[in-house]
C-alpha cells in the first residue's frame, strides 16, 4: 500500500510527532501520505519540512473537525488546506478552546468517581496542542484505573460513561464550510456508521462536501463497496486511510495498510488543481 489519507501526530491525539510519522512513511514505502489532526494545523509545517528530506513521499496538508449529532459524533477531514488562513486558525482555536473546557469538567467528575487525575499531565500528554480524550484516557491508564486506554473510554469517559461530558457542539455543515473558506477538499470521514447517511450527504454536498473516506482500513470489503457505489451516486470522489494514531496497544491497524487505488488519489488532487505522478 503506497497511500495513506488518515494520520495523526502529537498536534492533537498521536503519540508521534509530525516528522516521527513522515519518517515511519517513508520506512514503509508510502508515496503519498496527509496529516490530519483533530481540530489542528499544529503539526503541518514540521510534516513539510521532514518530507522536504525524502523527495519520494508527498505530504497533504490536512485536518480532522468533529463535530457532534445527536446520535454521536461526525468527522470532516479537510485536504490542500491554506493552512496559514487566518479565519481558519481563528476557527479550529475556537473549537479547541472547547475542548479544554470540556476536559476539565472530565476531570472533575472522575474525582468525583474516586479517578482523580491532574489536569497539568493532561497539558503534558496533550503537549500544548488539541485535548482529546485519549490523553485523559493514557493518563488514567498511568494512574492504573484501567488496563488500557479502550477501558478507560468503555468505563468512565465514552458516550455513555459516567464521566463523558459533550462538547460545545459544531454542525457538520460548519465544517464542511470551514474548510471550503480555507481553500480545502472536505471529505466525510469513516461514514459507514452514520446514520442517514444518505440525507447527510444530500445536506453535505449542499455545503461543498467533495468526498467520502470509503477504504477506512477498519472496514471489510462489503462496506467498502456499499461506499463507493454511495459515493458513485451522490458525485463523490473517494478517499481512505487508516486513522493511525502510533497507540501501541496491539489492536491498532499499520499505518499504511489502507487498501486505496492510485485512482482515488489522482482525483483528489486533481480536485485541488494539482497533479501528482505516481508510479
């Protein structure tokens, strides 16, 4: 597999820095690869500048936005974002500034569960860039609540849990929209899930929705068609990737491993005014 449209580094939940992860790529023979943090550009220019040393891989710069349904969450991945665009900055700080607050009143309720963990570790994982949930999770996990970061979530601070709290929500639309001002490609993200997935295509694509993330490396083949044929339907070009994140707790899929045809991303490119030979 030579491309991977899914990745993230320390600017918000991965556990590798921005040229960690471009290196990693390269060791594994990917020719094109995008950094796509949560809510973050943080990581963008250090991905630049280490693939500026390896001239056979090709960055994109990307993000991830969530944002919130009422049945869970959905994410827009942003692609050839202007990542210096000032309203963009402006807009991802906003959402990131809640996601401190929210943190923070997580934190509260797990003291209240008898899981005290401190906020300045939270700022230490998180590394002064996007609070995600993960960071809290790794550090009940150092705090030995739990025996992986999956538990912490199941338990205490998922959906359901007794610590969850819901963030200041962002519409899908603005998403899309916010990356659209910033001169970017937004792409549903691992849409199999969502649903009505229909009808949120259909008010997506209004906004400016250009793709959808069909060969996510999590699902099987069945899945995957459905998607490209949804995507075929509604005018979509297609993407993928495998979320990677360098958690390290043997359940998480290679980075790379995403199953994606040359096509898929000389299309994407091509909706960014861009060419790219790939071999």
């Amino acid at each position: 597999m030579k491309y991977d449209l899914h990745l993230h580094t320390t600017a918000s939940d991965g556990r590798l820095k921005p040229a960690e992860l471009v290196k990693m790529a390269v060791d594994r023979g990917l020719e094109v690869m995008a950094v796509t943090d949560h809510d973050s550009i943080g990581g963008i220019d250090e991905a630049l500048s280490a693939a500026g040393k390896f001239p056979k891989i090709y960055v994109i710069p990307g993000v991830e936005i969530n944002t919130d349904l009422a049945s869970g969450e959905l994410h827009v991945l942003g692609y050839f974002l202007d990542y210096n665009d000032h309203d963009l900055a402006a807009s991802l700080e906003k959402i990131r500034e809640s996601r401190v607050g929210r943190a923070q009143k997580m934190i509260e309720k797990l003291r209240k569960l008898g899981k005290p963990v401190e906020w300045q570790r939270i700022q230490e994982l998180a590394r002064g860039e996007s609070v995600c949930r993960p960071h809290i999770a790794q550090a009940m996990l150092e705090k030995g609540y739990v025996n992986s970061e999956r538990e912490a979530f199941d338990k205490f601070i998922g959906r359901n849990g007794p610590a969850y709290v819901e963030r200041e929500k962002i519409k899908p639309v603005e998403a899309v929209e916010i990356i659209k001002h910033a001169r970017g490609i937004p792409v549903l993200a691992h849409p199999a899930d969502i649903e009505n997935l229909d009808d949120m295509i259909v008010e997506l694509k209004a906004a400016g929705l250009v793709g959808l993330e069909a060969y996510y490396a999590q699902y099987h083949k069945p899945v995957i068609e459905k998607l490209v044929k949804m995507a075929q339907k509604y005018g979509l070009l297609t993407t993928g990737g495998t979320d990677y994140h360098h958690f390290q707790d043997g359940g998480e899929i290679a980075l790379g491993s995403a199953d994606i045809p040359k096509e898929s991303i000389e299309k994407l490119f091509g909706a960014a005014g861009r060419h790219i030979d790939l071999s």
